[in-house]
C-alpha cells in the first residue's frame, strides 16, 4: 500500500489565528512541493492551504494552535489540483518510471545556488544549464562537483573583454583555455597566469634550418692582370648573375687581390667594368661573387675604417667602447658603457632629479625641470641604479596627482629626499588604491616631505623592514578604513616639524608593530582638518612596537576624534606621552600586562 505523499523540508513560523505561514530553508512553489488544497500540519494541529505565495510563504485558514517560530511541520499532498484522468496518470507514471533512475539529472534552475534538499537520491546527479555546475548526492546531502561546460572559442584575447569558465582566447600564438577558479567572470588578466589560464595548444618550436638555397657564386680560371678596366672571364655555365649586378672576382691562384666593378653577363662569359682593384700580378683562378654598392662605411673607403692598423681609431669610427686602450668618452657615452657592462653610476657630488606628471617623460634623464621624468618611481628606480658613495639625492617634484611610490635601497651612505610643495602639500598628491607610500624589504634613509597621501584601500604610509623613514609637512586623506601611518617589521618611522594634517580616520592613525617598529616624533604637531573616527585606536603599538612622543602634540581645532585613545599590547609601549589622555578620542586607552604606557 502506497503511502500518503508529503514534504517537510526547513522549518515554520505562524501567529496564533493567523492566515501567512513563514517558511525557513523551504521551497514551496517554485518546485510544485505545494498546491492549494493541500493540508498544512504541526502538532495536533491540521488546516488547509488556501494559496501559495512563493517559495517561503503560505495562505492557511486561520491557525487553530498557539504561536509557533522555528517549528517543524508537514505539508501533506492531498489537493484536487493534484489528480488528472486515469489515462493521463497512466501515461504520466510511464513518464516516471522512465525517469526515476539513478542516472538522470535533477535540473537546478538558473535562480537557485544548490539543488533543492528534498529532491534527488544517493547517488543522483544535479546539473544546473546555465552555469554547467554539478552536484552529487551521497548520504542525504548535495556535494559540489565543479563545473562542466564546453569550450567557447572568442578568438584573440582582449583585455578589456570579460571571460568566463570554459572560454578559449589565443595569446602570441598559444590557445588557452579559461579555468578560474571559481564561476565569477572577471577581465583582466593577461596570459599566461596560472590563476586563471591553462594552455590549451602552445605555438610550436622554430622548426630545423632549410638547404641553402643556390647562390651567386662561382669559379673561374681565366687568365688575366690584376688592373683598372674591363675583366672578361670565362666561367662555368648556369651561374645566376644579373646584368648590372656588382660582382668581386678575388685571385685564389697566381695572384693575390681583387677586381670589383658592375658585371654584365652572357652565357659563360662574365664582363666586369672594374673601377675598384686590390693586389698585383696575374691570377689564374678566380672566385666570383656579388658585391655591396661602394661607400663611405666600406672597408676599402678611404674613410673611417680603413685604417685597421690603428684599432683604436676604427673603434672611435664606430662609436665603440675600448676596453684595449685609452679612450676618451663623453658623459652619456660613459654612462652608457657602464650600462651595458651592468656597472653603477658613481655619483662625485650630490644630485637632483626632476619629476613632473604634466610635462615630463619616463624616456627623459630627469636631470633637469625640462627632462623631467612623468612618474616618482621612475626617479626612485633610478636612484636605486646609482652608487650614490657619501652623497645626497633630492628629487624635485611638480605639483601634480601621481601614482604609488615604492621606496628602494640604492647603495651608498646618502640620504635620498622626495621633495613636494611645503606651502600647499595638497597640490601634489599621491593616491593609490594600495599603499600610496611604502618601502620594500630593504634599507635606507628617506625624508618625504610636502606631499598629501591617500589610498583607498591599504594604509596612506606604509615603512618596514629596517628602513627609515621622516615625514615632514605631510597631509593623511586615505578613504579606506585601514591605518594613515603605520610601520612594521623593523621599520623606523619619524614624524617630524608641526605640519601634519589629519583628514580621514580608519583602524587607527599609528600602528607601530609587527617586529619591534619604531616611531619617532620630533617636535610634531598632527592638526585634525575633519572630524575623524577610529574603529580600532588613535595609537596602537603590539609585537614589541615601541613609539617615543614627548614631544608630539595634536590639535583638534573644533573637531572631534571618536575612538578608543590607545591600545598597547604584546611587549609594546610608549615613552614620553605621561597622561591617560594624550591621545585623543573618546574611549580610554588599555595596555596588556606585557606592555608599559609611559
């Protein structure tokens, strides 16, 4: 006996006498699991559906029992809506019988994530169309199977174009096939990149050198005096020469030299209007071949190279580096030489560099305000080139909005200064969706001074690893809510005179961390330009982090700065700030039992 069908799946929630069922984790309508007419119970409790709203809403008569939220409950399948005529059940559980097999796929529809829970059974397979995701049903439970689509073949790639799963674009002569990881579309990523491509069919090796193919060349044993004027040779046949071609006959035999002048060519018989001879005597075996037109650049020309007995003249001619000999080089010719040997400039005196993003060119020396250079990294990518020895650098830069700076170790005892507009810092910007100032994992003295830093999603100055940092008359206008100042891992960061300028919050303005960091004031004064908020701290020191500011100040001027004043933990501290209250914000400070604020 067949029993009385019925689903279950997710739980309920009902007012007392009301009319709307809430469901959690169900899916009335969209699958057919529920019909007007059907019978909704929980508990003793048994009412009919009068209509079904969508996949979490139901319209009952009004509910008999009490309150009910997270409850459990059966739909029992019993509406008219249900039964068909004798012959359409017939053919319907034809229909049935042929699906209900292991082996067919229950469909996904394109606005369900996961199949639905009460459908399918172990072993059964769901697919989704649209997308090509399949799932697999072991133990009661849908389990992800990954992604089967075929191949969309979109020609070249174009990196403006948005690829998805299963998408094949060609690269440099490479086909590859789209494998990312997961069922997000995305544009821009250029192969070949492991994250997102896989080769599909690479281009092919160089294949092997073909035969050479026949020449111009050819012998002779004509017997004739080396010397201005017409040459007739008597050849071998089938030689390819043109008529007014330019051929050299060179003696093998009898003679030494050569004859070289337009040629014209009949049969076996070879004429050469000679107006270019080397050599004396009378040759009796000849070897014939095409010439270049004559010069100023040939070697038989009485100019540049024809002196071969002099090497260092020749290589002077031709703009040559000696390494045989003394040789005197201009400034770019040195420059250039050191260059190609992979040698350092050696600075003798302390240099400025130019960088203007409006006018200046990365292809420029930079050396001067109208050879500027267009970026700030491409000045410091220079300077890390150089062997600065004892000296300084300072580069000048233009007002402007510019992109990221990464700091670099360059090697030399000097100290390098980015220098922008102490007057109005908010005229030369540096935004950045990263870091908009940060240092690699180096060494080295930097003082960055007039500039306003932004970045949009990491922290306005990032310093770490040894290198040392001074900021001076500086602005703080990050969007993102993560760190203004923050310095890590070694990093020794100075703020220094009375200009900062604070204008966005986020976690907090200082975080001096992450490996005994250190930050040091000196007579700084940090002037708030907006009201600002710090999830986190105003100052936050952990990992041995260590900040010394007696000498820092901070000047609301009206505004307000909303947060915890200090958190200091993990072997961290502080000296010379005194009173609970130096920091600003609303929230009193705390230090760890590790940590010492001071």
């Amino acid at each position: 006996m067949t029993a009385l069908n019925s689903y279950s799946t997710g739980t309920v929630a009902v007012s007392a006498d009301g009319t709307t069922v809430t469901g959690t984790s169900t899916i009335w309508a969209s699958a057919g699991n529920v019909k007007p007419g059907d019978l909704f119970q929980s508990g003793h409790y048994v009412v009919p559906i009068t209509d079904v709203t969508d996949d979490t809403h139901l319209v009952i008569t009004p509910w008999p029992g009490s309150t009910l939220s997270g409850a459990s409950y059966t739909i029992w399948k019993v509406s008219q809506q249900r039964i068909v005529g004798e012959t359409y059940a017939r053919d319907v559980d034809k229909i049935v019988g042929a699906l209900n097999t292991s082996g067919f796929f229950v469909f996904v529809d394109i606005n369900q994530t996961v199949p639905d829970p009460s459908l399918g059974d172990d072993g059964q397979y769901a697919f989704q169309p649209t997308t090509g995701k399949t799932w697999v049903k072991a133990a009661g439970v849908w389990t992800f199977l990954g992604i089967y689509k075929g191949l969309r073949f979109r020609g070249a790639y174009d990196n403006a174009a948005t690829y998805s799963y299963g998408d094949v674009q060609t690269t440099s002569g490479s086909s590859y096939i789209y494998i990312y990881i997961n069922a997000t579309p995305s544009a821009g990523h250029t192969a070949p990149n492991a994250t997102y491509w896989q080769v599909l069919a690479a281009k092919g090796d160089p294949g092997a050198t073909g035969p050479t193919g026949a020449g111009y060349g050819g012998t002779s044993t004509t017997s004739l005096l080396i010397g201005t004027g017409s040459k007739v040779f008597t050849t071998q046949a089938g030689l390819a020469y043109t008529n007014g071609a330019r051929v050299r006959a060179s003696a093998t035999a009898g003679a030494t030299g050569w004859v070289e002048g337009v040629a014209t060519y009949s049969g076996t018989t070879l004429t050469i209007t000679s107006d270019k001879t080397s050599g004396s005597g009378t040759g009796t075996a000849w070897n014939l071949n095409l010439a270049g037109e004559p010069g100023v650049g040939d070697l038989s020309s009485a100019n540049n190279l024809s002196d071969l007995t002099n090497k260092l003249t020749s290589t002077n001619n031709l703009q040559a580096v000696s390494f045989g000999g003394g040789q005197s080089l201009n400034a770019a010719q040195k420059t250039q030489a050191q260059i190609n040997a992979g040698v350092r400039t050696v600075l003798t005196a302390s240099a400025n560099y130019y960088v203007n993003g409006s006018t200046g060119s990365d292809s420029n020396d930079g050396l001067s305000s109208g050879a500027a250079f267009a970026t700030l990294q491409k000045a410091m990518d220079v300077i890390a080139a150089l062997d600065c020895s004892t000296f300084d650098l300072a580069v000048n830069v233009a007002n402007g909005t510019y992109a990221a700076l990464v700091l670099k170790s360059y090697l030399g005892s000097g100290a390098v200064t980015f220098q922008g507009n102490n007057a109005s810092p908010s005229s030369v910007v540096i935004s950045a969706s990263g870091a908009a100032l940060s240092t690699t994992a180096v060494g080295g003295r930097f003082t960055v001074s007039g500039f306003r830093v932004q970045s949009s999603t990491a922290q306005d100055v990032a310093v770490s690893s040894a290198t040392s940092v001074t900021l001076q008359n500086m602005e703080y206008n990050g969007s993102s809510a993560n760190f203004r100042i923050y310095a890590n891992s070694g990093g020794l960061l100075t703020c220094a005179g009375a200009s900062h300028k604070v204008l966005t919050g986020g976690i907090g303005l200082f975080l001096v961390g992450d490996g005994a960091a250190k930050l040091t004031t000196s007579s700084s004064t940090f002037t708030f330009g907006a009201n600002v908020t710090y999830s986190g701290a105003t100052f936050t020191a952990r990992r041995f982090g260590y900040c010394e500011c007696p000498s820092m100040t901070f000047t609301l001027g009206g505004f307000t700065v909303t947060g915890q004043r200090h958190a200091i933990a993990q072997c961290s501290g502080t000296a010379g700030a005194g009173v609970s209250t130096f920091f600003p914000g609303t929230v009193g400070g705390t230090t760890d039992a590790t940590s010492f604020f001071g």
